[in-house]
C-alpha cells in the first residue's frame, strides 16, 4: 500500500481536534495580525482567544497563509517517510495557500509527488475534505483513487453565515460600501454562502430568528447529510444555537448537530458575530441529485 501523508493549513477547523493526531495529519499554521501582533494560529492562539481579543478592536484579524518556504519545509520532510502527499488548502479565491503550496510542490517534484487540491471552501468544510482524504488513505490502494475521492467531495460541501456586524464584509470587499450603508441604514443584516470559491452574500434578513429560519431551511433542502457542524462565536452554546438545534431536532429527530467556535480565519472574513452550517453531502445522495 502507498504510504500517503495529508498536509493542510490551519485554515481548516476541526471541530474534533483529536482527528489532526488519530490520521497524523500535518497542520501549517497560518499567522494571525491582532492589535499588531502576530500570532500561530491553533499554536499559540486559540479560536477563543483570537476571539477575545478582537472584541476589543475595530480592525478585523488579518490573516497571513504560509509560505512557499514554509511548505517547502514540511514537504521535504515528509518526502523522506512517504511516497505521496495531499495537500488540502482554503479556496485560492479567499487565501493565497493553494498558490504556495502549489509552488512549493513544484520545488520538490524529483523527490515526492505532492497533489495540492483547491477545497473551494474554508473552515470546516475544508476540514471535513480533510477528513474525507484520512478516510479514503485507510480505503483505497492508490493515491489516484484518494485524490478522487476528495476531488469529488469537494462539490459536497455547502456553507451558509448569518452576519450580524459587517465592518469585516465591508474591509475585505465582500460586500461594497453602498450595500453595507444601504444595509445599515434598513436594519438588514447579510447571508452569505461559498459559490465557486468565493464567499458572496446571497441575501438579507432583518431579525435573528428569521436568521434562524433560513439556517433551518438551508439544511432542510438535503436528505442524506454525511457530517454537519453549526459555527458560532462562543465556546457555549449560546441562545441562538440551542434555538437552532431544537429547530432542527424537529426536521431531523435522528441526527444530532454539533456546534463549535469558528476559527481566527474564518473570523477575519466574517467577523466575530455570525453564525453559520457546513456541511457535507452524502456522495450516494449527490450522486441521485445528477440524475
């Protein structure tokens, strides 16, 4: 069997941290710019400590994706122990990862082959990919089967996010200055999703339950769901989340759906009051929508 090592960045956020060690997968933090100070991320800054501090500053967290160096590092040193490497990053749209990654696998390409896959997604949804590759290194008996299973998981991630204060759509162009004014001005707050790599709002409400609503309905357009996870910016369950999570024990009475603090990345996009679902689909259910 192909000795294969999974490489992402700490862009990705599992909500079970535990995973990262069970399928020894090898993390590269990003850095992290609070109040001009620069952080690892999940090494010296937690999602709730990155939490903490921006709540104190109008500036949103600024995010700086590893370097070709840096890659390189932790290529070369997984090239003397293995035969093959994936390397999952954000979408190249939002983070320059995947461009890094990309030309540091070229560097190396005599040693090792280095595949370097575009999630199209963030957080946990670029989390779940990663798992989907664990998964498939303990099943499959090639590397060109692995890279297809999670190049064919990648159309299964959906992510929705309710954001309730928009300075950070607004600084990183998300959403332009006359649609934040407009949007301020009627009390509205945005819906955004991940479409083709790009995070763009979709839509807008005006209330916190009906934020809650399209949430609900959001996850009700799926019937089989192969993992889910409610993001919010509190390390409890808040009102809101025990809200959702009640709303949908109603649609779903057999699936439980975790919640978990979003990460400093995700934060630097959206903000530190949202609240959002990743999911992915079930390949046989993805597979039945084809047809």
């Amino acid at each position: 069997m192909v000795n294969i090592q999974i490489v992402t960045d700490s862009t990705a956020h599992f909500t079970n941290p535990q995973l990262v060690q069970q399928y020894g997968i090898t993390v590269v933090p990003n850095t992290i710019r609070i109040a001009g100070k620069t952080y690892k991320e999940g090494v010296d800054l937690s999602a709730e400590d990155a939490m903490r501090l921006s709540a104190h500053e109008q500036a949103v967290p600024a995010v700086i994706s590893p370097s070709e160096a840096e890659f390189g590092v932790v290529y070369r040193q997984l090239a003397e122990v293995c035969d093959a490497i994936i390397s999952i990053h954000p979408s190249r749209k939002i983070f320059p990862s995947w461009d890094q990654a990309r030309a540091a696998a070229i560097q190396i390409a005599g040693q090792c082959e280095v595949v370097v896959i575009d999630s199209q997604t963030l957080s946990a949804g670029q989390a779940m990919l990663v798992r989907v590759a664990a998964r498939a290194v303990e099943s499959e008996t090639n590397l060109e089967d692995v890279v297809r299973k999670v190049r064919g998981a990648v159309d299964r991630v959906y992510s929705v996010f309710y954001v309730d204060v928009i300075n950070s759509l607004l600084q990183h162009e998300v959403m332009s200055r006359s649609h934040v004014i407009l949007g301020a001005m009627l009390g509205m707050k945005p819906f955004l999703t991940i479409e083709d790599g790009e995070l763009r709002p979709i839509e807008k409400v005006r209330t916190r339950s009906q934020a809650l609503e399209r949430l609900v309905e959001f996850v009700t357009e799926f019937t089989d769901i192969e993992d889910v996870v409610i993001l919010q910016n509190k390390a409890y369950a808040g009102d809101q989340t025990r809200m959702l999570q009640d709303r949908l024990a109603i649609e779903f009475p057999e699936r439980h759906f975790p919640y978990a603090l979003y990460g400093p990345s995700l934060a630097a996009l959206i903000g530190i009051e949202a609240m959002g679902i990743v999911l992915l689909e079930s390949e046989m259910e993805f597979l039945d929508d084809d047809f």
